[in-house]
C-alpha cells in the first residue's frame, strides 16, 4: 500500500467514525427526552389496567410478598375489596404482562394484558375480552383445556395453547401470593 491509499483508508475511517458519534449524541438526547415520557405512560397504562380490573378499589397501596419461584411482580392493596397482582409469565414468544384482580374472597374479579408479543392472530388473541373474561369467579388452580371448559377450566386458544398456558400460570401464581399475603398458605397448584 501506498501512503496515499493508507491517508485515503483513514480519512474514510474518521468520517465514518464521525458520523457514528454524532448519530450516537443524537439517539442519547432524545432518549433523554422520551424515557421520563415512556416511563410516566408505562404508569398511566398500569394503573388502568388496575382500575379495570379491581373498579371497586379507592386507591391502590403496595404490598410486600415473596416472589420465589413466580411469575408475580408487584400485588397491591385495593382494601377491602382485594388486591391487583401483576405478573410477567412467559407465553410462545416471550413474556406476557398481566394484571390480575383478586376480590376479597379469593375469585378472580378481572384479567387484562398490558403487553405481549404473542404471535399475530393466534397467542395475541389472549388480548380479546372473550379469552380474558373466561378467568372471572375463578379459583386457585386453573386449568386449561382445549375445548368444552368447565368448572375451574379455561377454553385455551386454538393453536395457541402455549399463550393459554401462560396467562393461566399468572392467574395462578397471582392468586397464591394473595393466599401467602392473606396468610392462608395454600400451595400452589400448577
């Protein structure tokens, strides 16, 4: 190589190189900018998600609970009424957000998804009000079938039984830490 071709190589080198920088100092401003936004919306959905499925509930107060072996992340306080447990199991193309109300008595009062990934047109139907309103009045120990649910059953999604699963196994795991919160140490029954 010759001097020249090595001078040519190195200025390509540090234009590129600028241009990289400059795209990296804009992509870190305006995530500056959108991640308090992202963050506050995140919230907003959440705590929608809550009302919808625990409406009875004033406010909402965080409850501490051991998470050992469960899809649950965070249960909070609805009072008397009940709690709203949110859960993150893993469904067919990775975790699948769910809130999760349980009244006083131990049934549930509602399910919504506030996010998935879920495969268009099969898993994603978890999202529909027909799968979701299957899990209203149930107990601890769902269970999926695939057709002709009865009792504590659940319809699973045609050919999406993975994502039925899931959502069952966080419907599951949110009513056993209401159990463990409530001190009636039921074991869980997956």
């Amino acid at each position: 190589m010759q001097g020249k071709d090595i001078r040519e190589i190195l200025k390509i080198g540090l234009i590129l190189f600028a241009i990289t920088a400059i795209a990296a100092g804009i992509l870190a401003v305006v995530n500056s900018v959108t991640a308090p936004i992202i963050a506050e919306n995140a919230i907003k959905k959440r705590d929608a998600a809550m009302m919808k499925v625990l409406p009875d509930a004033k406010g909402f107060e965080q409850v501490e609970f051991s998470a050992d072996n469960t899809s649950v992340t965070e249960v909070y306080s609805g009072g008397d009424v009940g709690y709203v447990v949110l859960c993150e199991p893993n469904g067919y193309s990775g975790a699948i957000s769910l809130v999760v109300g349980v009244k006083a008595d131990g049934t549930v009062s509602g399910i919504d998804i506030t996010s998935q990934s879920e495969t268009a047109g099969l898993g994603s139907n978890c999202t529909n009000d027909e799968f979701k309103a299957q899990f209203v009045g149930k107990t601890k120990g769902i269970s999926v079938v695939k057709q002709g649910a009865d009792g504590n059953e659940i319809d699973a999604i045609s050919s999406a039984t993975k994502t039925s699963k899931a959502v069952t196994k966080g419907v599951n795991d949110a009513l056993s830490a209401v159990a463990e919160i409530k001190g009636e140490g039921l074991t869980d029954e997956k």
